[in-house]
C-alpha cells in the first residue's frame, strides 16, 4: 500500500484491485492463527511470483491448507488432491502430477 496503513481503501476496499483484496484477506485469516485455512480461488487475481511467495509461507506453517482452485501451479503444489467429477463422484490422489 502506498501508504500503509494511512492508504485510503474506499468503502468496502472499493479502490483495491483484486489482488490487494485477496492478499488484505489472507492476512485477516492468517493473523488470527488457524489450524486449518479453506481458500477457494484465494490467488486467482495475484501473479505467479507472488502466488509461488504466498503458497512457499502457507506450506512452512502448521496448519491444513484446503484450496479450491484451478490454476495448474496451485494444483502442481499440493501434496494430495480430491477431484470432483461431472457425475458428483470424488477421486484421491496423492500428487498432483497423477491429473
């Protein structure tokens, strides 16, 4: 934020871009310590650098990190995956170079 904590947000954080938004609430969830995080899309509107910087944090935390996504990185990165199937059926694997 250009200046900190001083940054106008807007109401709502309507002056934020996507990418503030999701990184503001990623904070809010990490500050308050959790022992498991369910992201859905949670870095769908943030670059690949700063994707890679926020998945290396959450893999060196303890906690279970459960994310909906669609982006190959983010699937690449996990250390098992569920997939859902059109007919509702759900499959485990337990690397993601297996999809």
């Amino acid at each position: 934020m250009p200046m900190g904590y001083r940054t106008s947000v807007g109401d709502m954080g309507s002056t934020l871009s996507g990418g503030q938004r999701q990184r503001i609430m990623l904070a809010r969830a990490l500050y308050q310590q959790p022992q498991a995080l369910l992201l859905d899309e949670a870095t769908s509107h943030l670059d690949a650098e700063t994707e890679q910087s926020i998945n290396a944090h959450l893999r060196q935390m303890s906690l279970t990190v459960i994310q909906i996504a669609h982006r190959f990185e983010t699937i690449d990165a996990a250390d098992c995956l569920l997939r859902v199937h059109p007919d509702g059926s759900v499959s485990r694997r337990a690397k993601a170079a297996a999809y």
